[in-house]
C-alpha cells in the first residue's frame, strides 16, 4: 500500500506539474536551476514516469515466463532499478520535488529496502553543485572576497540536500564553522513546483478525502517560502541555541550572523557522525540518544511552543563528545497560547479516557467533520493509536509495526472510514510529521521508555518531577539557567 502510495503521489504530481508547465511560455534565467525548473524539470519527470511504467511492464512479462526461482531476483533487480532512477532524477532536480523523496524517505520500514535505502541519501547525499558556482555564490552573497572572511574553504561540499549545500571552512579568526549556500534560482524552482495551489489542494484532497485543503496549502506555502530565507533560518536556529545553552545532551549549533545573508548561512561546525550509524550502536546508546529525540521535540513543543518541522536522520548529528546536534532550522513552526492549549486539551481528553470531551474537543479544533456517522468510542478508538505511548503509566518500546501502523491510518482511506472525516487544520500541519518522522525514527531504534513519565516532566500542566536519568540532568540544567538568569543585574532606566 505504502509503495503504491508514494509511486502514485510521484507519478500524480509529475505528471500534472509538467502538464501545466507545457501550457506557460518558458522564461529565460542566468540560473542553471531555475532554468531546470522551467524546462528540463518537466521533461525529466515525465521522463521517470514512462521509463519506470515500461520497465514495470516489461518486469511483468518476464516473470509470467520465469521459472518460480528467478522472479524473487527480478522483483529486486525492479525494485532496485526503480530507487536509483526516482533518486537521481529528484536529486538532480532539486527544488519541492526532492523533498517529496526526503519526506518519504522517513518511511525507511514501510518501502522496499532498495528504495529505502536509495531515498535516503537525498538527506544529505544529494548531487551538488559544481564547487566554482558554489564558492561564487557565497562570495556573491557575502558581498566580500572569500579571503577576507574565511582562511580556508573546502571546496567539496560535505552534504548537499533539496535547498542547499553544506562547506566546511576555518574562519579568519580561526574558528571551524559549517557554511550553507543555497542553490542559485532554487526559489524559482521550488515556486514552480507549488505555484499551482489549485492542484496541490486536490492532491491532498485525494490522500484525506475530508480535508479542508485552501488554509492547509497556504500554510504549507508560507512555511516553505520561510525555508528559503536562511535570515529566518539564522533567526530560528539562534532560538534554539540561546534556550539550549549549556544542555547536556543537546547542541544546536550557534550561528555566525557576520557571515550569514538570505542565501548563506554559517554555524558552529559540529564534529560527529551521521545518524545512520546509530543503529550500529548498542541497545544502551540507542535508548540514550530515542530520548534525546523525544525530549528535544517534545520540550520545544510544550515548553517554547516551537516545533521544527523536519524531524529526519539527515538533520541529526551524533557529536563526538556524545551529545546529539540538531541542524537544520529553515522549517519551523511557532505556537500561541490558544494552539498549545488545544494539545493540551485533547491530550488530557485522551488519557482520561473522556470519550465524549475528546470528541467536541476534535470537532473544535476541525480535527473531525462535525456529526461524522460514528460513535464517540469509535472516534476516541481511532485516534487513539496516535496518543497510545502515553496513554498509560508504563514502559512501552516503539516499534517498526506501530509507525507503520500510523501511517496506514493515517494515509489508507479505502479501509479506514473515519478517515473520510477527518481533517488536518493547519495548526496540526507539521505536527503530524511527528507521526511520520519522529516515531518512525525511534521505532527502528526500537526505544522502550516510560514515555508518559517522560511527558509529564514536559507538559506543562503537569510539570512533573524527573522520570529517569536523563531527566534528573535535565532538571539541574534548568535550575542552573534560572540561577544564572536570576544573578544577571536588572536593566533601570536612566534617571
């Protein structure tokens, strides 16, 4: 279902993007990208879907004449075929239509291995640019000769993803940071990909037959139009910083605003590995570094009123002094009082096992369609699975079966019928990449926990004691940031 799912969205948004591309005049850009977007971005898309449909059906041949030992190795030579052309087509491409591969490469247990696999280096394996254009744009963008703001500068970029590039470079003063360029006219591209809002909307439309798609778009549109302006990134990220200051297992790194602009962008450095290279570790660390997750997402949330909205493997990094870093800020999502307060209220509904106040509560916050044919147990049942970790004070261990799970509820109309009613306001927008990203991220690592401990220390109705160690470290990071905010002298006005 999961594999027909994502070929059908590709093939559908491909398809009718390039369709209404063929209906506009093609523009003429200086930029490579922006000039992709406009005329080769159409062609190749289409191109993918004829050659993937063609080489299906000539796989279907074959096996109908194979004997029954040959057809398991041409389903995986298909499968395997079929990865490495969707992820070299998109990561050429750049713009929205990789990030569809990024976003479904979070499903890592729901794909074909050989899909799974391949999609996962667009989180930060993606072809870059050639390195002459790169170290241009970010001279251009500075507005100053390289050698006057950096004593050296790698070339080679050390990850590459939808919006931009990642260098590694030493400043004048000496100091290791990281500097991210954006791609040169990958605004244009990106606006090319969504500016019809019309069929986006259906899109989405066809996925949650109850949406309510126009604000949804709009919200999706604004957030990643945001994304594209690294000052907001710069802004964002240096939020997270301040709040995580001094953590003990959580680094977000700082940022240089000296040698950040709209299309440049330049951090503290961080030394470590990829993500990917947890699973290796032993359950111990594993267990560590899911919590690390859960609380990095969840305090945000409960406690700055802040989520950012990529929680992939591509925006995590293992530090070698065995904190986890958190990169990545373009996309994030700020909640006023009133929208954390509709958390709060459904969470509350939820576990106390309030059928009929989840229900109203659901309805006003145009999660459910008013007077949906079913009863208040059958609403509170459905939604259920997507607060069952905290539903009870107990250890639960995510799985690979329940975020898969999630994402069958979540996208499978044909045999969920609640579905049909459901809605997701823009509030829940980017908190339902929760479902998606995090929980799937920490059912590979297959964390047990007491994630209703765990909560209660963030919520912030609860504010509960700490749950476990990591809590108990926590806890004396605060206490030592409200000693410290407290020593710093009050500001008074002049007489």
């Amino acid at each position: 279902m999961v594999k027909r799912a994502f070929w059908v969205s590709v093939g559908l948004i491909g398809a009718t993007v390039s369709w209404q591309r063929l209906r506009r005049t093609n523009r003429k850009s200086d930029s490579p990208i922006a000039a992709l977007s406009l005329t080769s971005r159409r062609v190749e898309m289409a191109r993918l879907v004829i050659r993937r449909g063609f080489d299906r059906s000539m796989t279907k041949a074959r096996l109908k004449l194979a004997a029954d030992s040959d057809r398991r190795r041409l389903q995986a030579d298909l499968e395997r075929r079929e990865a490495q052309d969707v992820v070299a087509a998109l990561g050429d491409m750049k713009g929205a239509l990789m990030k569809l591969g990024q976003m479904a490469s979070y499903l890592e247990d729901a794909l074909p291995p050989a899909m799974s696999q391949a999609l996962a280096s667009l989180r930060s394996d993606a072809p870059p640019m050639p390195a002459d254009l790169a170290l241009t744009e970010i001279e251009r963008s500075l507005g100053c000769p390289l050698h006057e703001t950096f004593a050296e500068i790698d070339p080679e970029p050390i990850a590459a993803a939808s919006i931009g590039q990642v260098h590694r470079a030493v400043t004048t003063e000496g100091k290791t940071v990281a500097v991210k360029v954006q791609y040169p006219g990958i605004a244009q591209a990106i606006a090319a990909d969504l500016d019809n809002s019309e069929t986006l909307a259906k899109i989405l439309g066809i996925v949650y037959p109850g949406l309510h798609p126009d604000d949804l778009v709009a919200e999706l549109r604004a957030r990643i139009g945001e994304e594209l302006d690294y000052r907001q990134e710069a802004a964002n990220q240096t939020m997270f910083a301040d709040y995580y200051r001094g953590h003990p297992y959580i680094w977000v790194p700082q940022v240089d605003p000296q040698r950040s602009t709209d299309r440049v962008l330049t951090t503290e450095f961080v030394e470590g590995r990829r993500f990917e290279t947890i699973y290796e570790e032993t359950e111990e660390v594993k267990a560590r570094v899911a919590e690390v997750l859960y609380r990095f997402v969840f305090r945000s949330l409960n406690r700055q009123h802040v989520f950012n909205g990529d929680p992939h493997p591509g925006n995590y990094l293992l530090a070698a002094d065995g904190r986890v870093a958190f990169i990545d800020f373009g996309l994030v999502k700020r909640f006023d009082e009133t929208e954390v307060e509709q958390f709060a209220r459904l969470i509350r509904a939820m576990i106390e096992r309030d059928t009929e106040a989840f229900r109203r509560t659901a309805e006003e916050v145009q999660l459910l369609s008013p007077n949906a044919p079913f009863t208040d147990q059958e609403i509170y049942e459905w939604f259920s699975a997507y607060y069952e970790l905290i539903l009870d004070d107990k250890e639960i261990t995510f799985t690979a079966d329940y975020s898969v799970g999630l994402l069958r509820q979540t996208f499978d109309a044909k045999t969920n019928a609640i579905l049909k009613h459901a809605n997701v306001p823009p509030t829940f927008a980017l908190i339902q990449r929760i479902n998606l990203g995090l929980f799937s991220i920490l059912g590979k690592l297959g964390a047990t926990a007491n994630w209703r401990r765990i909560s209660e220390e963030l919520w912030e109705w609860t504010d509960a004691p700490p749950a476990t160690p990591m809590g108990h470290e926590e806890a004396a990071w605060l206490a030592a940031r409200q000693t410290s905010a407290s020593a710093q002298p009050e500001l008074t006005s002049a007489p």
